[in-house]
C-alpha cells in the first residue's frame, strides 16, 4: 500500500511513534466509546438535534426509512460516528460512498462491542466553497469508456458556500448526457431516474446530493445532515463564540502542533501563523477571519475590520453567516453530536493530529480517528484483458508505457523478421544449389529455376508481411486493451476511488454491486480489489 504521509503511514502502521498526536486509539472500542460518552452531552441539545436531523430526512424524501435510526440517536446513551465529505457532483467519486461505508461499519461493530446505540452519521461538507472540486465526475466502467462531466462554472455565483448554488437548466442536460454515455447497460433507467429525481433544475446543491446520498446510506441505518441548517448553527454558536473570544488561540495551538510534527519528522498539514480566526463570515462571499494588530478582526477579501463584540452580535442575530474552518469544523461536529469517532481519508487523518490540540481549549475531548476504507472495481472485462496478457493489476498505477512494452516484446513468441532474413538466404542458397544441379542436366531450364527462385523469395516475403499484419493488428488491440484496463483501475494516473462514480457500476451490476461493497469494504485502513460481474 503506498501511503500519502509520513504521518499516514505511522498511524497506520506505527501508532505508538503518533500517540500523541492522536490521543484515542480506533483500534480500542473501549476508548472510543469513553471518547462519545465522557462529553458533556445535554438531553436538550440531543433532542434539538434528533428535531433537525428529523426535518433534514423529511425535506429529502427518506423520514420512513430514518425512523429506526432517528429512534436510536435519540436515546440517551446513543453515541454517533461521523463520515463527512464535499457534496460532489452526481454523488461524488466512489470514495465519498467507502466513507460513509466505512462509518457504517464501524458503529455496527462498535454498538456490537458496547452495548449501546451507535448511529452512524454522514456529514456533508455544505460550508465548502471549493466548486470547481466538486463540479466534475467520472462516469463509466469495464463496459462503458469513462467519461468526464461537468457542471459549468459560470452556471454558480463564485465565492460562496456550496449551500448557496442552485441547479440550473445545465443539469438537466447533465442528466440526459449520463444517459446517453449509459448505452444499454441493464439497470440504466434505473440510475438515469434516481439522478433525475434528485438533481433537477431549481433545487440546491446541497439537496440535491443529499437525495441522492440518502438512498445509498440510509437503508444501512446511517443518518444524513446538512450542518449549513440554520438551527444547527444556532445549536453551534458556543462553539463559535468561543473561537472568537480565544482570538486566535485555537490558530496558534495548530501552529505549535505542526513545528511539533516537523520536528518529529513528519510535514503540518495545515500552515497557520497563529494570527487567523477558524471561521468563516457569509456576506455576499465566504470571508475568512484575520487578526489585526489593534485588536480588530479583518475581512480577507474586503478588508472591512470587525470588533470582536460586533462579530459575535453578528452571529447570534444571523448564525446562518457564520461557518467553521477546516480546524473548527471537528470542534462544531462533537459538539452537535456524541461523537465517538470520525472516520476520514488520509488526508484527514493527517491533519486531525492538528486538530486534536484545539480540544483542550474548548473543554471537549476528541474522538478516535478512523481510516476509511478503500476498493477498486475489477470488472470482468479488466480481469479477462490482466490474465490474457499477465498483468498485475497494481503495475497499472505506475508508467503504462513501460507495460505495454513489456506486454508487447511477449506478444511474438520468437524474433519473426530476423528468423525470416535468415530463412530467405536459405531458400536463396538451395535454390542455387538447384539451380547448378538442373542447369548441369538441362542448361534450357536455367530461366525456369530463376523464375521459381523469385516465386519462393516472393511467396515468403508475402508471408512475412501478412504475419507482420497480424502482429500489428495485436499490438493495436492489445495496446487499446491496456489503456483501457489502466483508465478503468487508474482513471487519470490515479486511485479509481478518487475521481470515478458509483453510477456506471450501478447501471452495469445493479444495486447488488452497491451491496457487495457495504459488505466488503469495511475494514479501515485497507484497500481491497473488488471483482464485479458475472
């Protein structure tokens, strides 16, 4: 397994070297479980959140199937683990899917060892304003070429939070293109109506993706929610208010954690310098929070300063506006729920060792922090085309080039021209030799046996060519075949999970696909090969 980090690959592999970056071991249910339940948790704040995570499910069209789980949470010593992810197009890439997987999983067999309800949350990054990450998507398998689509960047306003960008008319055309890119796959209409039924023009961005969300998670028994809900971030405002009265604190503890990872030998994820505010105002764009000299607080994009007292008038009168940092967002997670664990990429999982230190100033203790788990989708037309020709599917991650060269020096079993170089001086030797037997009992048939000699020279030359031709011809399709296996495992050079969607698969396999994934994609920190078809 190649790991992005130094420090990914030590939690992974070596948690002893980071224990004190991450103070709560996954691996230990028992840890876990006292991380969610030892948190100052408030029925009241319990109950207003089974109120909003209730009206979440209702607004999205899955109240009945979350009833179960809504139950659950509300009882008192339920505990949640946490999945999050930036509402992508169309769902997403297949990663988003492994997380919530993952969460899943992992409060099955955490509720299994505690005894207790543990409900899996999936979180959806709606205070994000990154659109041009979450604008593309990939969409194809074995038996569809992959193909990117994306929603147009002029179609959203720039600078705002995702839970500001409604649909326009261009994902209507989105839609019918996925179709169409579809062919005949099986179960077709079936994906092309769901994506229908979720993004259409005039609803959110937010909503869109949480329908479609909702219909692959809920019926696992996960809850989704939308932290850009106006309640939610009047239920937050402590956490909020108190990142302003630390008035730059919490930046600076993050700062101190990353001199203290590069001294370990390991890189800070994230750069702070100790001078910012972890949040972010909403006005006509998203504005991150700078500290000045005099005490004041600055806008970065207008440079309008702010006195700290106003800011907090500000997000108490319009809580809405208010949204946390990369650093405060946990903070505001594991207050609006009793989180036992977060479960996060490897990106994540580095720049949670940062996050950790902020915990001590908001009087919270962190959760344990989980690697999700990873796949890749092996289609039975990828697997046939890696067994023809003896590749490892892993070597497809590297220069394709160089396997394709390797692949191709096996596909003539021995050296074809030099065999027939050598043979063509043979044929012209023994017709020579003939030539001087014949000529020697019929000097009359010299004509004869030249004219033979150019018909074999001929004949042999025709055949090279028509074997050259065949030769050719493999290579073609045999090159063809392994870019296609390598965009199939690794779209664009890298892990299909990261840039693929779910929706080819699902057209292809069906919802049965979709299952076998929950099932199997389950262990944290492991990245499997998943075979699919038939």
């Amino acid at each position: 397994m190649l790991y992005p980090s130094a420090i990914y690959r030590d939690f992974s592999n070596a948690p002893e070297r980071v224990r004190r970056f991450y103070p709560v071991d996954y691996r230990d249910p028992a840890s876990c479980v006292q991380a969610g339940a030892t948190r100052d948790y408030p029925a009241s704040r319990r109950a207003e959140m089974a109120s909003i995570l209730k009206r979440q499910a209702e607004r999205w069209g899955f109240l009945e199937a979350s009833r179960g789980s809504l139950d659950r949470f509300a009882r008192p010593d339920a505990l949640v683990v946490v999945a999050g992810q930036q509402p992508g197009l169309f769902g997403g890439p297949l990663y988003t899917l492994y997380k919530a997987i993952t969460a899943i999983a992992f409060a099955r067999d955490l509720e299994a060892a505690s005894g207790r309800p543990v409900v899996p949350i999936f979180w959806i990054a709606s205070d994000d304003h990154d659109f041009e990450e979450v604008r593309r998507i990939i969409v194809g398998d074995g038996a569809v070429e992959p193909r990117e689509f994306e929603y147009p960047l002029e179609a959203a306003p720039r600078g705002v939070s995702l839970s500001r960008v409604t649909l326009g008319d261009p994902v209507a055309d989105l839609v019918g293109e996925v179709g169409e890119a579809l062919g005949s796959a099986g179960f077709r209409e079936e994906v092309v109506d769901r994506l229908r039924g979720s993004y259409s023009p005039g609803c959110s961005w937010i909503d869109a993706f949480a329908r479609l969300a909702a219909g692959w998670v809920v019926p696992w028994g996960a809850l989704v929610f939308d932290p850009g809900d106006r309640e939610a971030k009047r239920l937050a405002l402590p956490v909020f208010e108190r990142e302003i009265e630390l008035g730059g604190r919490s930046a600076e503890a993050a700062r101190r954690t990353g001199a203290e990872l590069s001294a370990a030998g390991y890189h800070a994820q994230i750069a702070r310098t100790g001078q910012e505010l972890n949040l972010f105002w909403h006005g006509e764009t998203r504005e991150a929070l700078r500290l000045s000299g005099d005490g004041t607080l600055r806008l970065a994009e207008t440079g309008r300063t702010i006195a700290a007292r106003e800011l907090l008038a500000k997000a108490r009168g319009e809580p809405e506006n208010v949204s946390p940092g990369v650093l405060l967002r946990p903070l505001m997670q594991d207050y609006l729920f009793p989180t036992a664990a977060y479960v996060g990429g490897p990106a994540e999982v580095a720049y949670w060792a940062q996050v950790n230190a902020l915990y001590p100033l908001f009087e919270m203790k962190p959760p344990a922090v989980v690697p999700r788990a990873g796949a890749t989708i092996l289609e039975r037309k990828i697997s046939k085309t890696l067994d023809r020709f003896g590749i490892e599917w892993s070597a497809l991650a590297g220069d394709v080039e160089v396997v394709i060269r390797e692949v191709l020096s096996r596909l003539l079993p021995v050296e074809f021209p030099a065999l027939f170089e050598k043979e063509r001086s043979g044929w012209i030797e023994s017709m020579r030799r003939l030539e001087t037997a014949v000529t020697a009992f019929d000097p009359s048939l010299k004509a004869a046996v030249e004219t033979a000699t150019g018909k074999v020279i001929h004949e042999g030359q025709v055949l090279e060519k028509k074997l050259m031709q065949v030769w050719k011809r493999r290579q073609e399709e045999s090159v063809q075949k392994i870019r296609r296996a390598r965009g199939s495992l690794f779209p664009k050079g890298g892990l299909q999970e990261r840039s693929m969607s779910i929706l080819g698969y699902e057209a292809h396999h069906g919802a049965g696909l979709v299952e076998t994934l929950r099932e199997k994609v389950t262990k944290p920190g492991t990245h499997l090969l998943v075979p699919a078809g038939d």
